[in-house]
C-alpha cells in the first residue's frame, strides 16, 4: 500500500475577539518573546486586541513592519530582526504576502517544489515556531507548511515548502467580518478549488506537492465539506460582509475558506486549478484592475472543469455559485477585456509547465522537452471554453 500523510497546525482558534485568547494559547507553548509582523493596515486591526491579549499573561513582544513584498530580501530581514531580538517565534498578522513572509521568516530548512526537480533551500528561516493571524480570509494559506516566494515586481518566483506546520493559527472572525468583502468571496474562490483538485489527485493517484505522498481519506472528507459549507453559506457570508457582522455565515466560511482548505488542499493535492491561477501572474499587464489570488483561481477550476469534461448541469451549479457570489466567470469579468490570444497561450504554456497540473488526467510525471507535463493546447481551448460558458450563462 502507497503512503498516505495528513498534515495540519498544531491548534487553530476561532471566533470573534480570539485574538484576546493569544497569550494563553501562546503560553501553552512556552513562548515568551514573539516578533509581531504585520502589514499597516493589519496592525490598525489587531494591535490593541494583541498587546492586551499579551500583556495580560506578561509575554513581551515587539512589533516589525511588512515591506509589502514576499520576497527573498524581505524574508531574510525578518529572520534577522527575528534573531538579532532573541525572539522564540514569528506572529504574522495581515493578507497572504505577509503571512507568507513570516513563514519563510520563521521556518528552517525548506524546498522551492516551483522548480523541477524541486531544490533544497538549508535554513530559510530563523529555525522557531510560526503564528499566523490572518485578517482577512481571502486564502488557505494559513494553516499550510509553505510559502509563496515573489520577484520584486510581484511575480511568483517560488513555492516552498517546510517540514512542520504553524503552530497556531487564530481567526478572529469580528476581524474578517470588517475586512474588505471582495477579500472574502476572493477566499472562497481560493477554497472553491479544494474539492476538484484534492479529488483529482485521488483519482490519478498523484502525490500532494507538500507531503510527497497519498491523500487520506481524511483529507478527501474535508474538501467535500469544504465545498459543502461554501455552497450553503457563501451568499450569506457575503451579506453580512457587506453588514460588518460575524454572523454564522462569517463563521461557516472562515473555517472553510482557512481551515478546511488549507487542510484539504495540503494533504490532497492540487492540479490544474492552482497551475493556471498562477500561469495568470505572468500576463499582470493585462489586467485592467488587480485580481487576487483566489480569483485568478476560481476561473483557474472553472477552466479545470471543461478539461474534465463536466456534464452541463454541473457546471451550472459551479458558474451559477460563482455568479452569485463575485467570482469572476469570464474574461471580462476578470478585467481582460482585451487580452491578446499570444497572452492566453503564455497562460496556457505556464500552467502546462507546472509541477501542480502533474495531477491532471492525460498528463505526464515527467516533463517532455519543452518542460511541458500537459498539452498547452488542450488548456487554452479550455480557457476561451471557460469564458465562452461564463458569457452565455451571464445572459
């Protein structure tokens, strides 16, 4: 039998003002003296409810500034600020890219799995705990042993990986429920991808990029739910966004967009969904206004379903959440209204190249001498199919 691994953080804590709960929960691990990062618009939002939470259980503490870039420059000023303050943990408050930066700011070893074979990184990081306090809930990155690496300019440059998992992670959900709700659909579309690439894995037999090995059944059961709670609780989520309430739709997909992603996606896998969402990075240009991550990947699944060759009624239930929510379903509503098919076939030839759409049906382990796993042509008539059904379901 092949081996399976599930991976998750060592405890998450949600709910409105858990943040008030952080230095006991930090006490349980022994740690005395983190190193808050935070971007400026997090720190507004959590700096009071982080400094009593602390101050009441005598942990010290000291506040460092995001630089607004997830990349190797910035990682490794926050592992020295980390060292030089003889700080035993990294706390990072904000959106992905800062959370992103105090992983890799805190890890030791990692792997960029981005290149092919994947490279070993020695001590990426300052080798202690990581804490992430996401204040919006627009990823699963949270709870995931990884990171995102950029180029200055904002292009994926790497994904690494790391051999544990943050220790914790705290949702305060009277946080997100104040974020901007355009972040918060943005999770779902991230979350939404959960489910059809965990099940592709399983169905190709295709290792997790994170653990190296087969999904469990676990991991399987929790993207189903992930997938679940968005379609029964998205639109609600959204409706009390827009009131700033925490309300139960805001509890339902917080813990799906964090928590149930995050877990299913590291211990199932990924596939075509997330190679094309990052394929669409390199065409920024493009864009008439910024997409995030989690929109680039909802029509990155949207894409994925017409090369699985989904039935209509299917794919009417999936354009149809997408609608309903703000997930973008066509070119358009993605702000590339006047992308060049030269561009499309950029986005097309990326994601062929990426370890992640190994995972698909009809592609290949090993890359051919193009460093293509997947037919590119294949994925751009799946991208002009994508936008040709979201426009006809649009009317």
């Amino acid at each position: 039998m092949a081996l399976k691994i599930f991976v998750s953080p060592l405890r998450y804590v949600q709910g409105p003002h858990a943040l008030l709960e952080m230095g006991g929960q930090l006490a349980t691990l022994g740690i005395k003296n983190p190193l808050i990062l935070t971007s400026p618009s997090a720190k507004k939002a959590v700096e009071q409810a982080i400094t009593e939470g602390l101050s009441a259980k005598g942990i010290r503490f000291a506040f460092v500034d995001f630089g607004g870039e997830s990349t190797w420059k910035e990682i490794e000023r926050i592992k020295n600020v980390c060292i030089e303050g003889g700080h035993d943990a990294v706390v990072s408050c904000g959106g992905g890219k800062t959370l992103d930066t105090g992983r890799s700011a805190a890890a030791g070893d990692a792997t960029n799995v981005q290149k092919w074979p994947p490279e070993f990184i020695p001590q990426l990081g300052a080798g202690v705990p990581c804490i992430n306090v996401p204040t919006v809930a627009a990823s699963d990155a949270s709870t995931s042993g990884g990171s995102l690496v950029h180029a200055a300019g904002g292009a994926l440059e790497a994904i690494v990986v790391f051999s544990t998992n943050p220790a914790m992670v705290f949702v305060d959900t009277a946080v997100i429920a104040k974020s901007p709700v355009r972040l918060l659909v943005a999770g779902m579309g991230d979350a939404l991808a959960t489910y059809f690439e965990t099940d592709m894995c399983r169905r190709t037999g295709t290792p997790a990029i994170g653990t190296g090995a087969l999904s469990t059944r676990t991991a399987q059961a929790l993207s189903g739910l992930c997938l679940d709670i968005l379609m029964e609780y998205g639109v609600q989520a959204k409706v009390e966004a827009e009131a700033g309430i925490p309300g139960p739709g805001i509890e339902s997909i917080a813990e799906a967009n964090v928590l149930l992603s995050g877990l299913g996606f590291e211990g199932g896998g990924l596939s075509a969904a997330h190679a094309l969402g990052n394929a669409f990075e390199d065409i920024r240009g493009f864009f008439e206004k910024h997409q995030h991550h989690g929109e680039l990947v909802a029509f990155g699944t949207l894409t994925q379903l017409m090369l699985e060759g989904r039935k209509p009624e299917y794919l009417d239930r999936i354009f149809g959440f997408c609608r309903a929510v703000g997930l973008p379903i066509t070119f358009e509503e993605m702000t590339l209204k006047r992308v060049s098919e030269e561009a499309l076939e950029t986005v097309a030839r990326l994601a062929s190249m990426s370890p992640m759409i190994r995972s698909m049906a009809g592609a290949t382990k090993e890359p051919d001498a193009e460093g293509r796993f997947f037919d590119s042509g294949e994925i751009l008539g799946a991208l002009k199919a994508a936008d040709a059904y979201g426009r006809a379901f649009a009317r």
